[in-house]
C-alpha cells in the first residue's frame, strides 16, 4: 500500500511561518540550520545606572570629583567599609516609632519635582502664645513610673505615621495632642504616604508640629539630609527636626556600625538638617542604642528619650531630656487603635517661650 504520510521536513516548512509554497528543502534546511543571530535581531544590552561624577565626605560633607566605582553597589551605602562592619543581633524591637521592615525603595512613593520642600509662611500672630490643652489620654498598658509620673508634666503630645491612618486632628487636640511629632521619611529615598496629610491638617487644628527621620544606617548621611529636607517644608513655626536612631532587627540593613562612625554618620545629618532649618535637631533613642552609642555624647543636643518601662532618670542617668515617650499603647479619641504619648519637660511656660523661640532648650531641660 503507497504511504501517504507528508515527510516531516514539509511539516517543518509549514510550521515556519517565514515559510511559502514555492519554498524547496534545500532552502528549508538552510532556514533551519541558519543560528539564531542571523534569524532574529539581538535584543539591546540593559541600560546602565549612570554613575555619579560626585562623592560626598561623611566626615566634612565635602563633595568631591569620584573615582570609578568597581566594589559592590552596597558599598555605597556605606561612610566606610562594610566587609568590616559585623552584623546585628537579632534582637526585638525596643523602640516605638514604626519603622521600615525591609530597605526603602523609591517606587513607593511618586517623585518629588522640586528640589526641596517649599518654605511655608510665617504663622499669622497670635500674641506668642500657644493654648495648652490638659491630657485626656488613656493607657492599654498603664505603667507604675513612680514618683514622678507621666500625668505631672502639663503639656503632652503625640508622635504618629501612617499606621495611624486618618487622624481627626481637631478631637485629638482637644483630647490633650498640644503637639505632634509626624513620620516624615526614611532611608534616602522613602516618604511616610500620609505625612504631608498630616502635616498640613495638624497645623490646622492648631498642634504645634515637627517631622522626623528614621535613619537607615546602610545609606549615606549626607544623602539622607537632602532627601529629608526636600520633603520637609522650612516653617519657621515648625518644631526642630528628628533624627530617630535605633536598632532595628527587621531590617534588610544587616550591619552594625562602629559607636564612633554611628555617631560621625549623625553628625553629618544633623549638620546640613541645622543649616537648613536655623533649629539644633532632636534626637530620639531608646535604651539599648543609647547604651551602646550615645552615652556620654552629644550634650549639647535636646533628647528625646523612649522610656516606656520606667522613668528616664533611671533608664537614661544622668541625662537631660526635653520629650519623653512614656508610652506606644496610647488610646485617644480621634484616633483609631493605639498611639505614642509623649510629654514635654518643662512648664506650661516654659513650653510657650520654646516654642516661641525666647528660650533654649537647654533652659528648658534644666541645663542653665
């Protein structure tokens, strides 16, 4: 019986697409042998980051020509060299301020056109005086601080971010909120999605407000500098500035400074943060990295001291203070779920004259 089977190089043939009718085998052999270069154009090499013509000195700030970069791209991360840093502990959490669970990537949040916030106007005038609201707060997880509690401070506030979700502004200043401080940024290249919402409506509810910035330690200071302050409007009636420095476990940042570079990558960012905003910045620690790191420095700096478990006279000796987070369990109208509680060391009027800028700080924390 004759065979009626199509042999399998017209098979092929017709499967081609670039195949015609007219094609005969030789050719189709030579279409099938020919490499695939010759066949199809090669797709273009990645594009390239472009590499940065500059280089910044964490120790001056200084900008300097750089020199081609053949490390690894984590390496420039870092103010020194990071296959001599040793790794963290894997240690819970300590501090209250919500923090980043993995690196800060700018897809997040949509580019900012402008170079730096704007400035804002001045407050309109108001004879200086600030009104203080007497605290109306509730505790989940009420501490026995001792002596000297909480509720003998007379004026309280509150440190929020987006966790807290849509804040009724004006209830929560009335429930004793005379000032908020508000997640702002971290890293160099992440912004809080909810912090100029609340920066903006804060200030219309009356709170006397400032921002703060969760330092990454795997980036460079004077980096981060610049990403804050071109997300952070200069308002002349905003409080100074925050550098939040902690460990922080959960981080993809896996590395643990020297004490010495830590503080030199701090130094760094509260330089350019004080030039800029004409305020000294504040800066917020808890207990392990203060012990670890800041003891014994920066005393010429305010504090502000997370001390949920006791009070900061015996959680910090022998350090002034100007903020204390006493509590990250806080209960509030005008806020959904739980929030930090804060308090400020001095007086009604000692508040008033801070923040009006006729005293210092140091007056305030008992220093002069």
């Amino acid at each position: 019986m004759r065979s009626k089977v199509i042999p399998s190089l017209l098979v092929g043939c017709m499967v081609l697409t670039s195949c015609s009718a007219r094609t005969n085998p030789v050719e189709i052999l030579r279409l099938r042998n020919q490499p695939a270069t010759q066949t199809a154009q090669a797709a273009p090499p990645p594009a390239q980051a472009p590499m940065p013509a500059v280089a910044v000195d964490e120790q001056t700030a200084s900008i300097t020509p750089s020199s081609p970069v053949t490390s690894h791209p984590e390496a420039l991360a870092w103010a020194g060299n990071g296959q001599q840093q040793q790794h963290f502990e894997a240690s819970p959490m300590t501090a209250g301020m919500p923090v980043p669970d993995q690196r800060p990537v700018s897809r997040l949040v949509p580019p900012t056109p402008a170079v730096m916030a704007p400035e804002e106007p001045a407050a309109s005038s108001s004879g200086g005086r600030h009104r203080v609201y007497s605290q109306r707060f509730r505790d989940a997880k009420p501490i026995n601080f001792g002596k000297v509690k909480p509720k003998h401070h007379a004026v309280h506030g509150v440190d929020v971010s987006r966790w807290q979700a849509n804040i009724d502004w004006k209830t929560l200043r009335g429930q004793g909120a005379n000032f908020a401080y508000i997640k702002a940024t971290d890293g160099g290249d992440h912004v809080d999605p909810m912090f100029r919402t609340n920066w903006d409506r804060a200030k219309a509810a009356g709170l006397k407000r400032g921002a703060y910035h969760f330092f990454y330690w795997c980036r460079v200071a004077s980096d981060q500098a610049d990403w804050f302050i071109r997300n952070v409007p200069r308002d002349p009636d905003a409080l100074p500035p925050v550098i939040d420095v902690e460990y922080n476990g959960e981080s993809s940042c896996r590395f643990r400074l020297s004490p010495e570079k830590a503080r030199e990558k701090m130094q760094v960012f509260m330089d350019r943060l004080e030039r800029h905003y004409g305020k000294r910045p504040v800066i917020y620690t808890a207990p392990d990295f203060y012990k670890d790191n800041l003891r014994g420095h920066f005393l010429d700096y305010p504090f502000w001291l997370r001390s949920v478990a006791a009070h900061p006279s015996k959680t910090y000796p022998g350090r002034k203070w100007v903020f204390w987070q006493y509590s990250g369990s806080g209960l509030s109208q005008g806020v959904n779920g739980k929030i930090d509680l804060n308090v400020f060391y001095g007086s009604v009027k000692d508040w008033q004259r801070w923040v009006d800028g006729k005293t210092s700080w140091e007056n305030v924390a008992g220093l002069r």
